[in-house]
C-alpha cells in the first residue's frame, strides 16, 4: 500500500474578509478616539472656566488692595500722623526719592 501524501490546505485571509476587519477595528478605534477625546475636552474646558474665575477674583483683591495702599500712603494722611504724635517737618531734614526707571 502506497501513503497517500495529504495536502494541508493553508487557509489563507482573503482581501474581502481583511478589508472588513480592518474596516471594523477602524470604526471601533474612531469611535473610542472620539468619546475620549469629547471627555477630555470638555474637562479641560472646565478646568479653564475655574481658573478664569480664579483670575478674576484675584484682580478684584488686587484692585481693592492697591486702592487701600494708595490711601494709606496719601502725604497728609502720614503729616496728620506725625504732627498728632508731635512730630513737626523740618525741611533740612528732607530728603526726596524718586523712583527710576532703571531699576
């Protein structure tokens, strides 16, 4: 008796069937892509709308503050001082700063 070789068919991925698999995985990888980067996104855009509000807050303090220095450093206010402790001006004595631009 004589063996009879066997032939393993291979079997082999046709093009129509890769191409639909392909098309699959693609539309399952866009979809994923989409909804993460719509949450992503969205979280970035609320981060953004927390730090403006923080910026705004702060320029209001800001503002409220430089008012109260610029009252508080008013000259009359600070010879009103003086003078109530007793303290008189003497204009030998006085010396002026001025602020430059240099520094």
């Amino acid at each position: 008796m004589a063996k009879t070789a066997k032939k393993n068919k291979k079997k082999t991925l046709r093009l129509p069937t890769f191409t639909a698999i392909f098309f699959f995985v693609s539309v399952l990888s866009y979809l994923a892509s989409v909804l993460f980067l719509r949450t992503y996104n969205n979280s970035l855009s609320s981060q953004k709308q927390e730090i403006a509000a923080k910026i705004s807050a702060l320029q209001v303090q800001n503002d409220a503050v430089a008012v109260e220095v610029n009252t508080l450093n008013n000259r009359e206010r600070v010879n009103s001082i003086a003078a109530d402790n007793g303290l008189s001006l003497e204009q030998n004595n006085i010396i002026t700063i001025t602020k430059t631009d240099g520094e």
